[in-house]
C-alpha cells in the first residue's frame, strides 16, 4: 500500500519527533470508535519497496494488511455497522 492510499482511506497523519527534530517520522491513524483504531508503520519503517502497512492498535497478535482494498472494505464495513446511539 502506498502512503497516498493511505491518505485517500482517510487517515490522520500525527509526527514524532523521537526525541530530535519535530518531523524527524511521521505515522497514520484511522479511528473507527473509541478504543478500536488503524495505525501505520511509521515513515523510518518503510522498506526499500516504499510500501506501507496498517494494523489493528494494540492488538496481540498484530494483525496486518498491506492491500488497499482489503482495508477499504474493512473500514467500510465497520463504519456501516457501528450502532448509532438515539
């Protein structure tokens, strides 16, 4: 997945500085409700390939996609069903 998949998924882009310069990485979250969200690997992380993945946060196992129409379906189908309150 690119980073401008990532971008056209709707994901929020945060920067860490890691302790140096304020843009020294920068990474993506998606919140889909409280306590369940997408983050990426972050940009010092990106192989040689320049390819990106998502994972579940916090979750163990880690549970990875790295297909931008996998996680578009995913995210579709979770913002379908989340249960608005009245």
């Amino acid at each position: 997945m690119t980073e401008k998949e990532i971008q056209l998924l709707g994901f929020e882009v945060s920067y860490d500085d890691g302790g140096g310069d304020w843009d020294k990485y920068h990474y993506y979250t998606y919140t889909v409700g409280r306590g369940f969200q997408f983050i990426s690997n972050a940009s010092d992380e990106v192989g040689e390939d320049g390819q990106w993945y998502i994972e579940f946060f916090n979750s163990d196992p880690e549970i990875r996609f790295k297909d931008f129409g996998e996680v578009q379906s995913l995210i579709n189908l979770l913002e379908k069903r989340i249960v608005k309150s009245e």
